[in-house]
C-alpha cells in the first residue's frame, strides 16, 4: 500500500515561510555542505553533508509523487514542467493555471476533489512508492482528513517570529505521533514520525 507522508523544512517556531524572507533561512541546510546531490534541473544544485546527501538520494528512489498547493507552483514557475527531483507532481488548486496542461510535464493539476482527489491522483502515479505532501495547508487538510500516515520535519535552527505555520487549523486533536528516527544535519534536525490514527 502507497505510504502518504508530508515533509517541509521548518524553522524551532514552527514556521515554514517568512513574510518577507520566504523560505531562504529554511532552505539553508540544502547548500551548506560538500557533498553534490544531482537534480534533474541544473539550476538547483544540492550540496550537503554527507549524511544528508544519503537521505536525499534514498528520498530520490522512494519518492513516486509529491503533492503541492498552487503558492508553491506559482513560486516555483511550474518547476518548467519538471520537478528538480524528476518525480511526478500532483498540484491541488481551484482553477487551471493559464498554459496547462502541458503534454511535455510530469506536473499534473487536479482542480476537483480536495485533497482526497489529489491523494487519489498522486497514488496512481506514484505505484508503491511514497506520496509527500510539499504544502503545510495541504498538510493540514491530510491530517484532518486522517489520510497522512508518516511525517517528517526538518527542523532548521532559526526562528522566524511569523509567517506560515506547518500545524496550524488542526481538529481533533490532540495527535499523537511515534517518532520513528532522528538524524542531525548541518544547522537541521531531520526528524520521522508515524501518524498513529484513532
């Protein structure tokens, strides 16, 4: 069975973007060590330790799909029809952005059924590979909705004060998680939890 994780860099207040400075402190880690992680995108190039570059390139291989909001495609100009990790994305938004579909992208757009239909979508594409949520709302909505069975936080050493929260509008809580590993990075701590369901 396809496993559903959601993963975000997010700074010790809990923020995953700044009002102003966007994602740039949290993103940080993704160039501050000596080891290169190719991507199929020559403008984004990953250099970490060497541990991190390990857990990238397992992320690499187990990746099937990733899920994103419309903020992120939109700041991202459509990763130019493909994801620098050359895995399919799924993204949820209310209308078609202009110039899609494209026939020459492994980016596809779901418009209807929330985030159940974009789960559904980014299941077919992934096979028994795992989905990752990219969004912190998406998050949210997969959480509420009891679809999201693993998650995993890079937790970057800054605090950002304000700006979009990973865990904000949750219901019924309170949650509980298993931590399931934890390995230190540079600047970051890479922590993995199992969503334990009622």
């Amino acid at each position: 069975m396809t496993i559903v994780t959601a993963n975000m860099s997010m700074s010790l207040d809990g923020f995953v973007s700044h009002p102003t400075d966007g994602v740039d402190i949290l993103f940080g880690w993704y160039s501050r060590g000596d080891v290169v992680v190719e991507t199929t995108d020559e403008r984004w190039e990953l250099k970490t330790d060497a541990e991190e570059a390990e857990m990238l390139q397992d992320a690499k291989v187990s990746i099937g799909a990733i899920v994103y909001g419309r903020t992120t495609f939109d700041d991202a100009e459509g990763w130019h029809g493909t994801h620098p990790l050359g895995v399919p994305v799924v993204v949820l938004t209310h209308t078609m952005p202009r110039g899609w579909p494209r026939e020459d992208s492994s980016v596809h757009i779901v418009t209807d059924g929330g985030i159940e239909g974009a789960l559904k979508k980014a299941r077919e594409l992934a096979g028994d590979k795992t989905v990752v949520i990219g969004s912190a709302d998406l998050t949210q909505q997969a959480l509420n909705a009891g679809l999201l069975d693993e998650l995993t936080v890079d937790v970057v050493a800054a605090m950002l004060g304000e700006g979009v929260r990973f865990f904000d509008n949750l219901k019924d809580t309170p949650y509980e998680l298993e931590q399931t590993w934890a390995r230190p990075g540079n600047g970051v701590t890479h922590i993995g939890y199992r969503v334990i369901k009622p």
